[in-house]
C-alpha cells in the first residue's frame, strides 16, 4: 500500500513541461475526468490504479489547432 507521504515526494519529483504553443490535458474516461495539470494525473494514476490518456493541442498559424493524442 502507498502511503501519501511517498505519493506527495513521487508527485514532487517529477517535472511539469509546459509550452507557449502547446496545451495539453489528460482525459480519464472510465472516470470520465479531465485534468490540466501532470501532478495531479499522477495522484489519480497511483489512487485509481489506470491511467489517463495525454491530449495536447497546438496552435497553428491560422489560429486553428492540431491535436496530437498521445
């Protein structure tokens, strides 16, 4: 079993990548969820044991977006 000290010290240790250009959230379907930011789709990953699936868009020079599902 994780304690929430080891959680809160795996969350901590990983770095948040952001770009101007890119935005990117992750969509938990089976909790029907969406997340903006990387540590906390860690905490959802180690409490709910499965994953969320990574989306970014970026923005194009015609003000439209791609999205890459990753």
């Amino acid at each position: 079993m994780t304690t929430i000290p080891a959680i809160e010290n795996d969350i901590t240790s990983r770095q948040e990548i952001h770009s101007e250009n890119c935005n990117t959230i992750w969509i938990c379907y089976r909790c029907n969820l969406t997340f903006h930011k990387e540590s906390i789709v860690l905490l959802h990953n180690k409490i709910s044991k499965h994953s969320a699936r990574k989306i970014e868009f970026s923005q194009t020079k015609h003000g439209g977006a791609n999205v890459v599902d990753r």
